[in-house]
C-alpha cells in the first residue's frame, strides 16, 4: 500500500472531531480500535478535506449495529440531496448489520457497503456481527466503487446513477453514530 497514510493512530482521537459535541460522549480507543459506544453524542470528522482517494478500513458492528462512513461531506455532515436547488452535499456509505432481523426489508441502497440513497449492493457479502469485515471506498471524480470484503459491489458515475452528480468532489470523511456500537481499525487512505 505505497503511498497510504493512516487516519488513525490507535491510540487516541486525533485528527477527529466530534461535531456538535466532544468525541468523548461516545467514541473511545482501545486495543488498536476507534469505537463508538453506543451512546448518544456525535459523529466523527476527519481534519482534512480529501477529493480523489481510495479509502481502506476494517469494521465490526454488533447486532442490529448501524453506522456510516460519510465521504465528501461539508463540515456540517450533510449527506443527503435529492436536486440541485438543496444545500450541498456528499454522501454516505452504510455500515450495517445486514443479518438483522430488524433490517431484512430495507431498501437496496441501504444495505451495507452500499451508496446510501445513490447505488445498492449488488451483493451482501458482510459478516455476521461481531466479526470483522474490510471496506474500501474508491472516488474519482463522480465515479464511485465500494468493495466489501474483497467483492466489489457498487460501481457508480453519473451515467448510471446520475444523484451521484449532485454531490460534492471534495469534503471531510466522516464516521457515523447511529447509537449502536461500531469498531473500526487500520483506516488508511491513499491515492
């Protein structure tokens, strides 16, 4: 991986900030790991904007677990924009426990890896909660891909989903609490 830089330390939370409130409320380190507990707070910002990337990380979520790494984002998080004439946006790649019973009759794009709201899965190949699983988010330009545990599973441009168009080029990563608990470790990005 020649030219990746790590995002985080795995000791502490630097190079992230809890937006709205202090990261503390519910992101902790421990054993190499950047967790989010579960409880009420904010979600994490990365120091910096990035445009063209190719993002890895390892995930673990718990049962009925649910997060999200936003990608592109303005500072405010916003990752959702279904015309032009809303404020900007980037957007968001699901996290999720497929295997929940709670999530079987979710949409396509909500499955996880997908694009959320822009691009479904065209596989679930996640693991069962509790094990880890790798993600890696590749953007150039408003072509996007996911691979999920080795398999890629969406492939998007604005041909054949033209909403990725309506979101941002360059913006801040982002990683979602949506009260559940949520592991992620060896986030590295690279061109």
């Amino acid at each position: 991986e020649l030219g990746y830089t790590g995002l985080f330390d795995d000791h502490t939370l630097s190079g992230w900030t809890g937006v709205g409130r202090e990261a503390v409320a519910c992101w902790k380190v421990q054993n190499g790991q950047l967790i989010c507990t579960g409880e009420k707070g904010p979600w994490l910002r990365s120091a910096k904007e990035y445009g063209d990337f190719n993002l890895r990380l390892d995930y673990q979520v718990s049962p009925n677990g649910n997060s999200g790494v936003y990608v592109r984002v303005p500072a405010n998080g916003r990752h959702h924009r279904a015309n032009d004439t809303l404020p900007e946006a980037g957007f968001e790649v699901q996290v999720l426990d497929d295997f929940a019973p709670k999530h079987a009759k979710l949409k396509p794009y909500q499955f996880c890896g997908s694009i959320y709201d822009i691009a479904g899965a065209s596989s679930r190949v996640g693991r069962p909660a509790e094990q880890w699983n790798s993600l890696e988010i590749n953007c150039r330009g408003q072509t996007v891909r996911t691979t999920h545990n080795g398999v890629v599973i969406t492939d998007a441009n604005p041909e054949t989903h033209p909403l990725i168009a309506l979101r941002k080029e360059k913006g801040f990563l982002g990683l979602q609490n949506h009260n559940t608990i949520v592991k992620y470790r060896n986030l590295r990005i690279g061109p």
